[in-house]
C-alpha cells in the first residue's frame, strides 16, 4: 500500500507507538494499515478410493494440478470457502467429513485449512480456473506435477492416515529452505508437526 484509504495521503513504515515491528502508517491522519497472513481454503476430495484434482488454467503454475482450494473470501466460514473453491473449480458438489490439516507457509504468510470431502453423485468437471478435473488413484497421483508444495503435504499426510487406517488431523509449518524454486517440494520441510487422532470421522 501506498496511500492511506481514509484519507489519501502517503504512507510510510514506522513503528507504531507499542508495536513491535514497521507498519504502514499514514503521515497525516496518523492511521496504521495491517497486512495480515492470508487464509486458502480448500478440500481433498475422495470418490470410489480416488482424490479429485484440478489442472490449473490461470498463475500461479498453470497446468499443474492441485485439490480444490483457494483464497477465503469475507464473511464466510473455512468450510464454506472450500466448498466454494470446491464448486469453483471442479464444478463438484461435496460433503466435508472431517477437518485434515492447517499448514502455515510463513514465507509468504498463507495459511491452508485443508478438509477431507466426499464427492456427493459423480458429477465434477473444469470450472473457469481449471483446464481440466480428474481422479487419479493414489498411484497415478502426477507428484511431479502438482503446483503448490503445500498441497504435496497435505496429499502425503492423507495418503498415509488412509493407508493406515487412521483418522487425524494435522498441524504443522511447511517451511521453504531458501535454495532453488519456491514451488519444488523438494525444498520445503515439514516441521513443528503434530497429529491429532479424531474421536469421530464420518
């Protein structure tokens, strides 16, 4: 930001009397202008033993493949924004069972609140971000060609409760090490890590 949405006038980075880091603060009327992290919210959608991904028609990463999810937008809950992401982009219908995992990506200052989903009938296709939507077995998951490190996480983390037979929901940080591209999983580590065992999934 540049200029002040109350009044107009420039901004400037200073710290704010009680603060503890530089904020937008506006030379004349005095407000201060937060930049806060970002929330995605989005689904891991399983159909008949497969999970629904998207191919991306817009940037970031377009032509790679990614779960349903995308920005929060005002006024609406964590599940809605997915279920809306979910519709956005697959053209799917779902039914949330049970929350998966929160990863922050502290970089670029996003967090992700990923739900487990189960696709109600068989209905799903491209909506207008998407080029294409399909099933994919977990074997024929495209892991090379997946668009968001964060969603290489969450699809693991999945896998691996389904393959174990358990039902958790996860917190963690995924953290980029600073050295080559910022969208190679390779890069990024998964710390801070907790799984939480669900009483109840549906």
């Amino acid at each position: 930001m540049k200029f002040c949405t109350d009044c107009g006038a420039p901004l400037e980075l200073a710290v704010p009397p009680g603060d503890d880091r530089r904020r937008s603060v506006c030379t004349k009327c005095g407000s201060i202008h937060y930049l806060n992290p970002k929330t995605v919210a989005g689904c891991v959608v399983e159909h008949e033993g497969k999970i629904l991904l998207c191919r991306r028609a817009i940037e970031p990463a377009p032509g790679r493949w990614t779960i349903p999810a995308g920005y929060m937008e005002l006024e609406e809950s964590q599940v809605e924004g997915a279920l809306r992401e979910t519709r956005e982009e697959a053209q799917a219908e779902v039914e949330v069972v049970a929350p998966h995992a929160y990863l922050d990506i502290p970089h670029i200052s996003q967090t992700y609140a990923v739900f487990r989903a189960r696709l109600l009938g068989a209905g799903y296709g491209a909506g207008a971000e998407s080029l294409e939507a399909r099933l994919f077995d977990v074997e024929s998951i495209p892991w090379d060609e997946l668009a968001f490190p964060v969603v290489t996480f969450a699809l693991r983390l999945f896998i691996e409760d389904r393959e174990s037979g358990r039902s958790r929901v996860h917190v963690g940080v995924v953290r980029w090490n600073g050295n080559g591209s910022r969208y190679d999983a390779a890069e990024y580590h998964l710390e801070e890590h907790m799984a939480l065992a669900l009483d109840r999934a549906r």
